[in-house]
C-alpha cells in the first residue's frame, strides 16, 4: 500500500440514525467500522479502542466508530437488544459508503462486537473482518458475565453486589432478561456463507471458530490477543496492547489503496429524543462534552456540569449519566457530561498521567464552567476523583453554586500517596476486616487457622504509620490555598454554594470526612448545611438500580435548594433549546 498521506485531519463527532459516533479521515479508498465490545467491556476499552481508530486513519484508512443504540452517548431504541445491535453495524457500513465515499469495508469487532460484525457482514457484504476475542457462543458469553459480575462492583466490606431477579448486571450495565434469552441462542458456528473473503480471529483458542469460516470459504488468519485482559479488565487500569493492535493495522490495509484526498464526513447533526436535545461540544483546550438541552426549561433550574468519575467516560458507569442527563431534561433540567483531560474524547494530559486527583484536575471543570456560564445557575456532580475536582473548582470558582460529591475519597490528595496502591487497597481497610469480623464464617476460619490474623494485623499497623507520618508531614508542608477544610466550608456556605455529600455505606471516603468534619451527624449537617446521605448495600460506584435512584434523589434536592437559594433568586427568563445550546456550543 502507498504511504499514506502525511496531512492530518482531527477526527469529528458525528450523528447517523439515531447513533452517536466519530469520523476519523483518512486518504484512502478502504474504511473501517469499529464495532466495540458490549457494556462494561467497551466502558473499559473506550479510550484503547480510540487510539486504534487514531492509528488506523493515519494508515490511511478512514475510520468510523459508535455506539450501539442503548449505549454511550446513542439514542435509546424501542427495544435495545441483538437485532438493533446487528442492524446498527449495518448502518454504520451504509454511513461510510454513502457519506464518506469508502470503496471498501472493513469490520474490526471486539468480544461480543465481533460476533454482532460477523452476523453483520452476512447481510451487508464487507470485504475484510477482524474478529477479537470473538464470542462463539451467546451462551458462554453469560456464563463469563455471571462470573465477572461477581467481582466487579464489589461492596466496601468486600462482598459481592446482590444479585437482581430478572437481569444480569455487569459493572452498573443491566442485560434484561429478553437480551440476554436473544444471547443465548447465538452461535457463530451457525453461519452459512462466507461473512468476508479475508477474516483475521486474534483470541485464546481460535481454532474451532477458524475451522468453521474456512469450510465455508473464508480465507482465515489466527494469532493470540495477549492483551485483552488489560483491554476490556478495567477502565482504570486499561492499556493500549500495541502490538495487537500492530497485526490488526497490518491485516487491515493489506493491499489498501491510497486516495488523492481525504474521506470526510459532515459535522454532527443534534440528536434528539423524548423532552431532549443533544450536541457534541469540543471546547476549552481540546475538551469533549455532551449539552443536553431540555424542549422545556424549568425557570431559575441549574445546569448541571457532570465530572469524569475515575476514568470513566462521560456517559458513566453503566451510562447512568447519560440516562439521568435525559430524564433531568425531560423535567427542564439542562445538563453537560465531559472528559477532563485524559479521559474518554479529551486530549491527553500534557505529562500523560491518568488524571485522577491531578492538582491542576480543577481547572478541567473550570473551562466547562466557562463554557456553560450565562445561562443561570450551576452545579456540579462528581464522583470520587471526579468529587475531589468537583470540590477544588467549587472552592476557587464563585459562578458556581453548588455540588453533589459523590463517595469522595479525600478532600485534599497527598502527593507521596501512591494512586494505584489506593485503588488497589481500597477494599482492604481496617473497616473492611472490621466488618468481615461480625460474619460468622469468618469467625470459624479465624478458630480454623486459615486466616492470617498477625499477618492483617502487620498489614493494618504499617498503614497506620505510613497515614500518621503523612498527616505530620502535611502539617509542617505548604498551606493548602482557602485553609482547612472546615474553613473552606464555612466560606462556600457564606458564598451562599450548597454542599451535598453521599457515601456508600462503609466507603473509604468516610474516613476523610469523619476526619475533616466530624462523626456527630448533626454537626456534620450544620457545617454543609444538610445532612450526609449514606446508601446501604451500594458498591463505590452506585451500580445498582437503587443506588442510582439514591444518587438521582440527591441531586434533585440540591437541584431544588440551588433553585431556593440567595444564589439564584434573580429570576431569570427559561431559556429555548436552541438559545441554550448556542450558548453552549457557540453556534446557532
């Protein structure tokens, strides 16, 4: 293949039958179709999968990825299951011909994206297909899920998350009993005709599923996909596995031609549902959000700025925010969920660090307040790391008026605390084996020996020593800007910002406040000026249909008091969705 052309294009969010996506140009007449994995797979490997659709673009190869309906930042269909799964595939190939110019197609699909491509590609020709770790069987697809869902979400004392009757939650991602009944009755083994001329399966133990496309005439290529785990694992602990995705680019624009110019595609279209109106927002320096505008907005409400959460991205864990942004706007709530900087569709931080409690994080939040500012009140509403910024830009910024922080870790991180150490131990406090003590199996493996106490205990006690050096440490160090936390929340409270604090029940995060503020639950409500809202039996990410609706009931309180408070008494016209949207995006 001729080497690509050296011009390059930023690649631009786009809009097709109801789906989200982005166009990645490139000069060349082959394009590819993306087609990620499914849930909580995809929510790990978003971030990856964007640096492939990057690097196969400046191969020369125009690229296209989206979400499926019912995902991401896609519009929820009737009836969210295979069928729309496999149809949205075959759209996003018509797209690229249709809009794009593309000659030749190409379907790049992961886990069980790579079985919807397959199904796909029997009724929308394509001319290669890339299969990674491709699901063979719905079947053992759930079974692996029922089994991850075990360990994902797990509650702070360490158990599993209850499982739901008629669903199978997988990291806050809910497959409702009819999806999963269309799952089981798939097989790839069942495909007649040849899905591509040139198929390449990278995975564990490709040799059934390559026997069977070679009998029905594909040409098949094999190799192992090392770098799966650290793919779809995690998405804060998820990696580019360069030299797969090396054999994918290769196998990709094998005997590709080059064009004269670049493929391109027009810009966004809005998406629209129910009481909503959706834009793609690129702003700041090199920031991506979403504004979700109400048809109806409810005079003097807020708009709601929705802050990265670890290193999700803007739609949430298990799109819980992309949801709740649209039921808000059904109530004339406006809202805008962004990636800071590192995350999701964001640039990368200059340094290449993860952004989690970064002490400049504060300043991402600040240029989606200066992005959304004039159109009345706001809000802000974090988790975690995404609380910690959340606080730090309330603290600094008077525009804004009011936050829910979400199972926030610290008030202020030290710098010589190891972040993936945190993470890791997160579930390993001295409240965890406090709470595993009260259990009587554990009693009995205690009396049984199989329990290492002096080992816990050394555990426990080199902690111990390690946070009490840091505190004195802290104590002679530089003076954190506003005083302590007491005094930088007696201040927001005299600003007249409202302050709203929800914890899991057993959180890490409990510790700081209990530490900064107090344990007398009265006192701690004097000082933010409302009570602490603790969730029982939720895991630190609020995956659960009733954390969510905790988490959605507290924010529609602070909704109400940012409404009723001096902040936002000046009555202010509701503004249209087009006025609202142009104030957001700059653009008519």
């Amino acid at each position: 293949m001729p080497a690509p052309s050296p011009v390059r294009h930023d690649p631009a969010p786009v809009t097709f039958e109801g789906l989200f996506g982005w166009f990645h140009p490139a000069a060349g007449r082959r394009g590819v179709v993306l087609c990620g994995a499914y849930g909580f797979e995809q929510m790990a490997a978003h971030r990856p999968w964007r640096a492939l659709a990057e690097q196969l673009a400046e191969a020369g190869c125009p690229t296209l990825r989206f979400d499926y309906p019912g995902e991401g930042d896609s519009a929820d269909p009737d009836a969210a299951g295979v069928e729309s799964c496999v149809a949205a595939i075959r759209q996003a190939v018509r797209y690229l011909r249709e809009t794009a110019g593309i000659a030749e197609i190409v379907l790049v699909g992961l886990r069980l994206g790579a079985t919807f491509a397959a199904l796909a590609a029997e009724a929308e020709p394509v001319d290669r297909l890339v299969l990674l770790a491709p699901v063979a069987t719905g079947r053992a697809y759930l079974r692996e899920m029922r089994l991850r869902a075990q360990t994902i979400g797990r509650l702070p004392d360490g158990s599993a998350p209850p499982a739901e009757p008629d669903s199978l939650t997988v990291g806050g991602f809910r497959m409702e009993a009819p999806f999963q009944a269309a799952l089981s009755g798939l097989s790839l083994t069942r495909i007649a005709s040849p899905p591509a001329p040139h198929v390449l399966i990278l995975g564990t133990d490709p040799g059934a599923l390559a026997e069977h496309l070679s009998a029905v005439g594909c040409a098949v290529e094999t190799g192992p996909f090392a770098g799966l785990a650290h793919l779809v694992g995690d998405p804060i602990f998820a990696k580019v596995p360069e030299a797969d995705f090396a054999r994918i680019a290769a196998f990709v624009t094998e005997g590709a031609e080059s064009a004269a110019t670049s493929a391109t595609a027009p810009p966004a279209a809005r998406l629209a549902g129910p009481g909503w109106t959706e834009e793609a927002v690129q702003f700041g320096q090199g920031l991506f959000g979403i504004a979700c505008a109400p048809d109806r907005s409810e005079p003097g409400a807020p708009t709601i700025l929705f802050v990265s959460t670890g290193m999700t991205v803007r739609s949430g864990w298990g799109r819980q925010t992309t949801r709740l942004a649209r039921r808000l706007a059904r109530e004339g709530i406006a809202s805008f969920r962004f990636d800071v900087a590192g995350i999701g569709d964001s640039v990368g931080r200059p340094d290449g660090s993860r952004p989690l409690f970064a002490p400049d994080g504060f300043a991402d939040v600040i240029q989606a307040v200066d992005q959304v500012a004039g159109g009345g009140p706001i809000v802000l509403a974090g988790g975690c790391s995404g609380a910690h910024a959340a606080f730090h830009a309330l603290c600094r910024d008077p525009r804004i008026d009011g936050a829910l922080l979400i199972n926030l870790y610290c008030f202020d991180w030290d710098p010589e605390q190891s972040i993936d150490s945190v993470i890791r131990q997160t579930y390993g406090s001295a409240s965890t084996y406090a709470t595993l003590l009260k259990q009587g199996d554990t009693w009995r493996r205690l009396i049984r020996g199989q329990i290492r106490v002096r080992a816990i205990g050394g555990v426990l006690a080199r902690r111990g020593v390690d946070a009490a050096l840091r505190r004195i440490r802290r104590a002679f160090g530089p003076r954190i800007p506003g005083g302590s936390v007491a005094r930088r929340l007696t201040a927001l409270r005299r600003r007249g910002a409202e302050i709203r604090l929800l914890y899991s029940a057993g959180d890490p995060g409990l510790a700081a406040l209990h530490r900064h503020i107090g344990r007398n639950p009265d006192r701690v409500a004097r000082r933010l000026g409302a009570p602490v809202s603790i969730v029982p039996g939720a895991d630190h990410n609020l995956g659960s249909a009733e954390a969510q609706a905790a988490l959605e009931q507290a924010l529609r309180d602070l909704v109400r008091a940012t409404q009723r408070s001096p902040a936002a008494t000046a009555k202010r016209p509701a503004p249209t969705v087009s006025a609202w949207l142009q104030t957001v995006t700059g653009r008519a």
